[in-house]
C-alpha cells in the first residue's frame, strides 16, 4: 500500500491519451541512458550466478536479501536499512543502525533500477512489439506501466526485477476490492462512486486492450493479472519529472515503494537530475536509532482518498480530512426562523442566488470551514426584525462574513451543531464501539472491513470535535464571530 502517486478518477467518461505522432521522438533515452540501464543489466546478470538456483523457492527474505545486494551493486544506497516489523507491528524500511541527525539522504536509488512507463521500453515489451505505437501510445500511462510490468513478470528468473516483483502484494485493499458490505459500512458517497469508476475503468481497459491484441496478435493478460497489475501501479508508483531528457515519467521503484504513510515524517522524496537517482530526504527531525521506522508523507489527502489511492486509512484524523455537507442549510433551517411567505420567498431566492443549496456540496473541518456555511445560515435563520434593525432592510448585509447580531450567531451556532450532531447519530454505532471493534483480539474482520470502520470511526472523530467547538461557541463573549471560532476559514477544493 504505499505510493506517492495515482489518480482520482472523475465521473466522466475515461479517455486515452492523444499524444502528437512527433513528440514520440522526445521520449527516446539518450544512448547514455540506454548504457546506464544496460550495465544495471550486466550487473543483474553477474549477480544472478552467484545467487541460488532460480528453481528453489524463495522466501520473502531471501527476495529482499538478493534485491538489496543487487541495487546496492547499482549503486543504490541502502546499508543502513532494512525492510522489518516495527515495535507497533507495522512492516515497513527499517534504520538498521543509528544515523547521524544531520544526514540529509536517507535512501537512494538509481532511475535505471525503477520501472517506468518509458515509450522506449515500453516497446521492447511483447505487447508493444507487436501493436503499432501509432495505438498504444494512446493507452493510459498506468494502465502501459501495468503492462510492463506483467511482462517483466512473465520472464520469471531472467527479469532484474524478479524479486522486486515477487515481494509484491499478491492483493490489494483498493477500492475496487471493497464489497457492498464494505461501502455499505464505510459510508462515503465519494468512495462508492469511486470504487465503481474504478471497476469500470479495469473492465472498459481490458476491452481496449483485447480489441488491440485480437487485432495485431498481441498477448493480453486477464482481467485477474490486469487488475492485480493495475492495483499495484496505482497503489506504489510515483509520478516524477525527471528532468528535461526524461520528462515526466510513472516509476514503481524498488525499496521506496515500501515505505509507509506519516504526514509528520520530516521526509520528502525528491529527483536529483544530476545524480540520475531518486532520493528520500531527511527535513530535520530526531535521529534515527536502530529498529526506527522511516516513513515518507504521501501528501496531503483525506481518509477517504488515503482508500481510494493506496488501500489503507491512516489510524486518526489527518489535516486534510473534512466533513462533506450537501447544502449550506437544510428546509428545518428555514422553517425554524420567523417570517410570512413573502418574506421566506425573498430568503429562497437569495440563498438560491448565492447557490447555497443541495447539489453543491460544502466541507468543515477545524481550521478549515467553507464560510458559506455559516452566510447561508445566518441568512436562512434571520428575522424580520433583524433584516430592519441590524441590516437597515439590505439582504445582502445578511451574507457577508460579519455576524449580523449575537442572537443571530447564537442560532447559527445551534443549527449547525444540531446537524453535524444529527450526521453523527445517524450511525448505528458508537465512536466507542468502533474503537472496541477494531482493537478486539480475534476479531474476524478482513483489511477491506477494517478500512471501512476506521473511515467511519474517523469521520465520527471529526464530527465529535466539531460539535465540540460549535457547543463551546455558546459561552463566547458577545460580538463574538462563529467562523474565527471554527478556526482559519478557507474553502476546500476536491479537484476530480
């Protein structure tokens, strides 16, 4: 489950990429290039004789042993690291001793050690020898990187990856993985509706795909090895710009792809162009001591999109989580405020105006609320009385982000927080249920259930917080603005 990079899939429908027939020429490697990656061949080839028969069966350690000892010999730098169980029972790249505070480069490793998207290898590839490029230049970048490496995958003992590959996951928690139960549990619109654009775009793929192969004679995988591909491409590749010669590539990249998530890691991955070589670089931070974990921050993304893009849900509440509400204010907001129809009629039509209503969406999270929230309440749950006496008649002073009184605020206040706790409450089970459930020993739940109650619980722990603040709003002195209380206030965008 770890990566820097995939893509949220939009609800539109998914096309190919349409690459000009001459920019095919800027993605060739140069002839150094091709060298560096020839003699990371050699070397491969030198190694692979003084290892085991290829006819004995690995184990997982004896995989990453031989990986390590080859991409050292390509002048990847990893002595000090291993791929271990940490004290908190997570596997992940491991300090093997402890680091001086002031190393700034943890991990290093080649570009020629990575798999890559490259149109250039790409077309060394079985399916790429045999359909034209004028046609799979046009397939998706993760879905040509999937390809090869399946094909990396077919050649068994005689790949240089082969044991990157083998120490792959045979499975994945992706959201195309995540049963009715699943979402059913999870309760997230937005990761329903991706996880069936995920299972549609697998399928709709492997259709392109068949079509290309029926056609030119070109060797398809099924739909099993495709997704099984696709899902590790999506959930440990990282999308790089590689400099001029390269530009931007996709690249699973041996090593790296096993660090795990932690927003507040103090590393960074990075491209040295002069070095050709990935890097994972150290921001300060404690030294690392023997036995210490080194993790990488994937971004800043929410829970929901933490299963969507690499399968898992981090175990709290991140920074860039957010409850979604459909609307700024609900009908019983307007029905709660005073007024004869031509008044609420008037209110209507200036909330519609300002498009503050269902379909459009709106997110809160502390620190971070979208302050037409609180504009359209304090619009909906104003008074006659109010829009004279502290408005002088003008509706429009009623939405700016200035309080219009205090009792106006105070109401705001309530009807928020009686919505966000209505939202809380609509599920079946406790924060300290949940809690319960996913710490019980013996429990029977799978990944993809246990994914599906820590988004719940998490979306339950936002929610709890936020009430507590709306609640503590109340005891506020008079003058006092609901939004500086709900913290920095910014709209969130989700780009799609």
């Amino acid at each position: 489950m770890i990566s820097m990079s995939s893509i949220l899939l939009s609800s539109t429908a998914i096309a190919f990429f349409s690459i000009p027939a001459q920019s095919e020429l800027c993605y060739a490697h140069s002839a150094h290039n091709h060298r560096r990656l020839s003699e990371c061949m050699h070397s491969w080839k030198s190694f692979k004789t003084r290892s085991r028969p290829a006819c004995l069966q690995a184990t997982d350690d004896e995989a990453l042993s031989r990986l390590k000892s080859w991409m050292t010999v390509c002048g990847a730098e990893l002595s000090a690291l291993d791929v271990g169980v940490s004290h908190e029972g997570l596997r992940g790249v491991m300090a093997t001793e402890a680091t001086d505070p002031n190393l700034k480069v943890a991990l290093r490793v080649p570009v020629a050690l990575a798999l890559s998207d490259d149109p250039e290898e790409f077309r060394e590839t079985p399916f790429g020898q045999a359909v034209p490029a004028s046609e799979w230049l046009r397939i998706p970048v993760d879905m040509r990187l999937s390809l090869r490496l399946l094909a990396e995958k077919a050649k068994g003992a005689e790949s240089c990856w082969k044991d990157f590959i083998s120490l792959l996951p045979a499975e994945y928690t992706s959201a195309r993985h995540l049963s009715d139960a699943c979402l059913r549990q999870a309760g997230s619109p937005f990761v329903t509706e991706q996880a069936g654009l995920c299972k549609a775009y697998l399928t709709d793929m492997h259709i392109e795909l068949s079509r290309l192969g029926s056609q030119y004679g070109a060797p398809v995988p099924s739909l099993e090895e495709l997704g099984w591909a696709l899902d590790a491409v999506h959930t440990r590749s990282f999308t790089v710009d590689a400099g001029e010669e390269r530009g931007v590539r996709r690249y699973l990249i041996p090593f790296v792809d096993m660090l795990n998530h932690d927003e507040n890691c103090g590393c960074g991955f990075a491209y040295d162009e002069d070095n050709e070589c990935f890097e994972v670089r150290r921001f300060g931070g404690e030294p690392l001591n023997a036995g210490d974990q080194i993790f990488l921050d994937y971004g800043a993304k929410s829970s929901e999109e933490m299963l969507v893009m690499y399968g898992f849900v981090p175990s709290t509440v991140g920074e860039a989580d957010a409850i979604t509400l459909g609307g700024a204010y609900t009908t019983e907001d307007l029905a709660a405020a005073p007024g004869d129809e031509d008044f609420r009629r008037e209110k209507v039509e200036l909330l519609n105006l300002f498009r503050y209503s269902a379909p459009r969406t709106f997110q809160i999270a502390p620190g971070n609320v979208d302050p037409a929230i609180v504009c359209a309440l304090r619009l909906a749950l104003l008074t006659p009385a109010e829009l004279e006496s502290e408005c002088a008649g003008s509706w429009y002073r009623a939405v700016v982000h200035a309080p219009v009184s205090d009792d106006n605020e105070q109401r705001v206040a309530q009807a928020l927080r009686r919505r966000l706790q209505d939202a809380l409450e609509a599920d079946k089970s406790s924060i300290e249920e949940d809690e319960a459930l996913l710490l019980a020993e013996g429990s029977d739940l799978d990944d993809a259930m246990r994914c599906a109650v820590q988004l719940r619980l998490n979306r339950k722990r936002l929610l709890a917080e936020l009430i507590r603040i709306v609640k503590s709003f109340s005891g506020r002195p008079r003058g006092s603005n609901l939004l500086d209380a709900l913290g920095e206030y910014m709209p969130r965008v989700r780009m799609l």
